[in-house]
C-alpha cells in the first residue's frame, strides 16, 4: 500500500492563532507573568497566591470557595495557595461566629506587607498595558470585556 492509496480525511485545523480563546489566553499569561516576574523571586509568590491575596485584600473575610467564585480560578489550586499562604503567615484562618465547618480568610498583618508593596507595581503594569491604547480604544475595550464577561 502506498500514500497515494491511503485515504486521508480532510482536515479543518483551528487556527488558535485566530481563535479569541487562544488569543486572550495568551495575553493573559503574558501580562500575568510580566507583573509575576517581580513579586516571585521577592516575595516567593505564586500567580494563585497573589490573586487569592487580591481578593481578600479586596473583600476582607472571604471563605475559600468565594474566592474561587470571584477568580473563576480551579478549586484544588485556590485550596493549596490558601494553605501555603497559611503557612507562611500571609493569611490568617478563623471561622465565621465559631462554627469550623466555615472558614474565613483575611490577610495578616505580614500578607498586607507585600500586598501593598505588589499592588502598586501591578498598577504601574497595567497603566504602561493600557498606555498602548488610545482613550477611545480603552473605554472600548472596558465596554467589550464587560460584555463578554457579563
């Protein structure tokens, strides 16, 4: 049998390179880790860490799984970054009027420390990003996101 005679089903490859999905992702990862860049070898913080930081930072006594409905991000990674950043005195673990089966998470004392010390740097990321954009350009691309996150 030759290749000539071996029938080859037509194939419609995804152009990722097209593909919206592909395309944010990639942009997402590449701004994510711009702004990672800093805060891991300074502060040994994982991308996962930082963004459960943010959100309690942003919404104080915050459970576990309201962090990852607010990030979207997977259960089991939320789960070990919390408990990392318990252990090494970032986040402090209580429970809600005293009942255990429900855990609160705040930021420490120590995890606000680097909180504030990343968050400017991560704004000073954003603001040379959207420093690209033109001021039409930006409320558009607001407009849009709100859009396709809505």
């Amino acid at each position: 049998m030759t290749l000539e005679t071996v029938s080859v089903p037509a194939h419609a490859p995804l152009e990722l390179e097209h593909f919206l999905p592909y395309r944010l992702s990639i942009l997402s990862n590449t701004v994510s880790q711009s702004i990672a860049d800093e805060y891991q070898g300074r502060f040994q913080l994982s991308m996962t860490e930082w963004r459960v930081m943010t959100i309690l930072a942003r919404f104080p006594a915050s459970s576990a799984t309201q962090v990852v409905e607010r990030t979207r991000m997977d259960k089991v990674a939320v789960s070990r970054a919390v408990a990392r950043l318990v252990e090494a005195g970032r986040v402090d673990r209580g429970t809600y009027d005293g009942d255990k089966r429900r855990s609160v998470l705040q930021l420490s004392e120590a995890g606000w420390a680097i909180h504030d010390e990343v968050a400017p740097l991560a704004r000073a990321h954003e603001r040379e990003l959207l420093g690209k954009l033109s001021e039409d350009e930006k409320a558009w691309l607001e407009k849009i996101l709100d859009k396709l996150l809505g």
